[in-house]
C-alpha cells in the first residue's frame, strides 16, 4: 500500500526513503503520476479504508514492521486502523521546567534561519514566510528569528502537545495536496507551499510570540486542534493527526530561543535530529 508504511531504520536512525516515493517524487513521470493520484483522491479513498473496521488487520504487521513499542496500550483493542495511528497515551512525559523550550511532538528536527528577505532554505527550496501563511502579515515579526521544522514518521506517536502555557488566537486551515514529506520528496517538490495545512499565532509566557503550522502528508484524511482561540497550559494536548506521518513548523521571534549545544551542533547544515514529545530541545534567551 504506497506510503502507507515508512521504511524505518532502529528507532533513532534516520528512516529510509520509500521506493514507491523515490520514483514518484525524482522524475518528471514520477512527478506527473504523482499529481495524477492526487487528482484521483486516492489518498481520500485510502483514508476510507483505514477509518474502517476492515483495516485491523494490518494493524499487528505495521507495529512489527516500525517497531512500535504498545507497552502504553497493552490490553487495548482498536476499532479500526485510523483508532490504533491516532491512539492517545495519557502518561506522556513532558519537561514543564521554567525556561525550557520543550519538542511539541516524536519527530526528527531541523533547524533554518529566517532571513532578511524572509526567506529559508529547506532542502534546496527557498521558501517565504507567506508561502504558509498565505499571506505577508506576518514577513517583519519573525524577520531573522528560528525556523523549526519536526518531521513526523509512522513509527511516532500522532499527538502534538503546546511547548508553552499561554494563549492562542483562532485557527487557520489551506485546503491542499497531500504530498509525502518523507526527505526525497522535500528534496524534489515544493511540499510546505502545497500541501493541506493549519497555522495559529501562539501568544507564549517564555517564547514571546509564535507561529506554529501543522502540515499534512499522504492519506493524512484531518488535522485535528482542540482549540480555536483560548488559554492552554505547557505541555497540554494541542492535537493530532490523523493516519501518516506529518510535519509541524514553528517560527519564532528573533533573539527568543537558543538551542541546547548539543541539538544544535547535530542540525548544521540541514541535518535532522531525533526529538521525543515534550523532551528540552533548548531554552529561554
């Protein structure tokens, strides 16, 4: 079933491209086949089946084969696959500790600069600010601050928690493609501009003002956030995904964060780093 399972390596390495994805994403056949599939509402259609009872079954395979530890959920029986992909763990660990900037979800980090056009570089695409937002409003608050980028694969939990407490202001949802953004599609297609996505302003006790974009892949049927405006606490729920691995993009403000060493040595030059929910990634500036 194309994308539906990663190729992952040990939990901690970085996971494999999938071949069907390599084909669809590296030429232009690919490219059109790709668009062709799309236009077919195959993901929507794939995503049907999922929700279903009928997909149980593959169930036991997809948690052998990304090695998927269910100590948390033992004992629990799951009405359809979509059930098991958005299970919840109400005994997550999250870092509340004053100052700390906390990873929002499990998800292998980069980390790019805003620059003085607005722009960042993602594996060889220039992007703007506006390409998320839609919109310009939003080009001189975060001009030359921190782009960071979690990227989400099958083998992680689809829940996404606030990194601050604070206030939110209402939600923002563009209705796009569902590419994959699995690395080799990143590299090829411009998938932050074109897939489905929702993004809200973050009003943070510690982090000042921040954006943050929760960004759709292949068979992803919703983006679901609890909230639509209000108050939140660190470390609560913000949301889920529903059915693939996805991606969460947070801006923030110039002079606002600084990254622990360690994470920060490990993300030069584009390079990924494995984060865990609610694990310190860096602290307050």
């Amino acid at each position: 079933m194309i994308f539906l399972m990663e190729n992952l390596t040990a939990f901690g390495d970085q996971p494999k491209n999938d071949a069907s994805v390599e084909f669809l994403s590296k030429s232009a056949f690919g490219r059109f086949l790709y668009n062709v599939i799309l236009f077919l509402q195959v993901p929507k259609i794939l995503g049907v089946f999922l929700r279903s009872p009928f997909s149980r079954g593959i169930i036991p395979g997809f948690i052998k084969k990304n090695n998927i530890d269910m100590t948390a959920f033992e004992g629990r029986k799951f009405k359809s696959f979509n059930d098991f992909f958005t299970r919840k763990n109400e005994n997550m660990a999250v870092d509340v500790s004053e100052g700390h900037l906390i990873s929002p979800s499990d998800s292998f980090l980069s980390v790019y600069k805003i620059n003085k056009d607005s722009t960042f570089n993602v594996k060889g695409f220039d992007y703007t600010l506006k390409d998320f937002f839609e919109s310009d409003a939003f080009d001189q608050k975060f001009l030359d601050g921190d782009c960071l980028i979690f990227r989400l694969c099958a083998n992680d939990y689809h829940r996404f928690c606030y990194i601050d407490s604070g206030s939110q202001e209402e939600n923002h949802f563009i209705r796009g493609k569902l590419y994959s953004v699995q690395p080799v599609t990143c590299e090829n297609i411009r998938v932050y501009t074109k897939n489905r996505r929702s993004w809200t302003i973050l009003h943070t006790a510690e982090f000042g003002d921040v954006a943050q974009i929760e960004v759709g892949a292949f068979s992803v049927g919703g983006i679901v956030n609890h909230l639509n405006g209000g108050t939140f606490t660190k470390g609560q729920e913000k949301g889920y995904f529903d059915l693939h691995g996805s991606t969460i993009v947070m801006l923030f403000e110039k002079g606002k964060i600084s990254l622990l060493p360690q994470i920060a040595e490990a993300v030069k030059g584009g390079r990924e780093y494995r984060v865990l929910y609610g694990q310190q990634i860096g602290t307050k500036l």
